[in-house]
C-alpha cells in the first residue's frame, strides 16, 4: 500500500512538472521576454528579477543563535514570453534543513 502511495505521488508530481514545462516553454509566436512582456509583469520583473540572498529565521519563543535557520539564494526571471515571473530557490541551515522552491507568478 506504502509503495503503492509512493508511485502515485512520484506520477502527479511528473505530471505537475510536464504541465509547467508546457505552459513556460516558448510559443512560436513568442519574441524576447522583454519586448512582448504584459505592462504588470515586466513593472515586476524590474522589481524582482535578479539573484538574490535568503536569510530566513526561525524563532521559537526564545532568541536565535546566529547558526539558527537558513541561508541561501534566489533566481527570479521573466518567461513565457513576458507573461510568467519564475522564482527558483535553494537555501540550507541547521533549522529544518535543506529546502527547494519553484514558484510561479502569472
């Protein structure tokens, strides 16, 4: 029953990230990212887009050493054509461990 749960949860998470390679991957009537962006995203992209560092701290009711929580990167970029804001993250630390993010504003 376990491994059963396992090979269901390991194909919609396949699935999940087919669709999301579907949806960002360039239509043939795409331009650049920039030239075709809508007016709202690319006001974003301006903002965000860029490489960025994580600090994330974590407080349990008491003060928080300095090892305490995470520290890592963040990769934001304009896609799909301008209509897609990506966020690709990595961040390691002594609280909750190792942790890898994908998130998509649209």
């Amino acid at each position: 029953m376990v491994e059963s749960r396992s090979k269901t949860t390991y194909a919609v998470v396949l699935l999940w990230l087919l669709w999301g390679v579907g949806l960002l991957s360039p239509s043939p009537r795409a331009q650049s990212a920039d030239s075709d962006a809508v007016p709202e995203m690319a006001r974003l992209a301006k903002v965000l887009a860029g490489d960025w560092n994580t600090v994330e701290i974590v407080q349990h009711g008491k003060p928080v050493t300095e090892a305490e929580g995470r520290r890592g990167t963040v990769h934001v970029t304009l896609a799909g054509g301008g209509t897609v804001l990506m966020s690709e993250g990595h961040s390691v630390g002594s609280v909750g461990g190792d942790l890898r993010w994908f998130i998509t504003v649209w």
